[in-house]
C-alpha cells in the first residue's frame, strides 16, 4: 500500500469529523436569536429598562422583558446590558426601542434600531461543502497515483 493510498481513509474521516462536529454545534445552537446590546454612561435616577419589538417600524410594540431590567448599582458609572431575543424567525428583520424608567416611574423611550435574525444553516452548508472539496481531493490525489 502506497503512502498516498493510506491518505484517503485519513482525509476521509477529517472530511467527517469536520461535518459532525459542525453539525453537532450548529443543531446545539440552531435557533435564531438577535442579540441587543447598549450601554450607559450613568444612571441617575434611573430604576432600570423595558425592551419593545415590533415586526414594522410603525409598530406595534410590544415589551420583551416581563420584569423591569435592574439599572446598575453604581448610578455614577452606569452599565452595559445584553439582551438575547430568542423568539425570532430567521430571514425576519425586527424594530427594537428601549426605554428607560426612573425612580419616580416617568417613561422615556430612545430611537428605534433594527435587526434581521440570522440562519446558522448557511455556516453548515459552506462548512460540509468545505469537508467534501477534501475527501473529493483525496480521492483525486489517489486516483492519479494509480
């Protein structure tokens, strides 16, 4: 058996390894989710956030959170937040507002952005294709050695 022959079953099973490990990682995580982020510079007087999303800029909105998201505990130097919407659809683009509500209750909602869930199933795709140009590969290699 020729160097190049005990190749193939090697490259083989890369190609394989490399589909089922992506595979088993992108099925762990396959749900959509858009993740929002902001950050303060301080909090005075601020008891905490609401999250609102709509599927159109005009609305309507409707809150995220069922609790009120804590503002930090030092007003003086602020906080960052993150916050992961899990109920979205792929390929759908979503309108966020945040608001914040100060200590006496009063409401102040900031500008609107927008996101678009994204698939991890493209990543799959060009990633299986990816082990398949390998073990394609190998078996060429092996064939003009014959």
């Amino acid at each position: 058996m020729t160097q190049r022959s005990r190749l193939l079953p090697l490259l083989f099973c890369i190609g394989l390894i490399i589909v089922v490990v992506v595979g088993i990682s992108l099925a762990a995580s396959s749900s959509p989710a858009i993740t929002i982020k902001w950050s303060t510079a301080t909090e005075l007087d601020t008891a905490g956030f609401n999250l609102y999303r709509a599927e159109s800029d005009q609305g309507p909105y409707t809150r995220l959170n069922t609790e009120l998201i804590p503002a930090s505990p030092d007003p003086l130097v602020g906080g960052s937040y993150v916050f992961t919407d899990t109920h979205v659809v792929a390929g759908q683009t979503y309108f966020y507002q945040l608001e914040d509500i100060d200590t006496s209750g009063a409401a102040n909602r900031h500008e609107t952005v927008q996101a678009t869930a994204e698939s991890n199933l493209s990543l799959y795709a060009a990633l299986s294709a990816a082990a398949l140009i390998v073990i394609i590969g190998a078996v060429a290699l092996i064939g003009q050695k014959r």
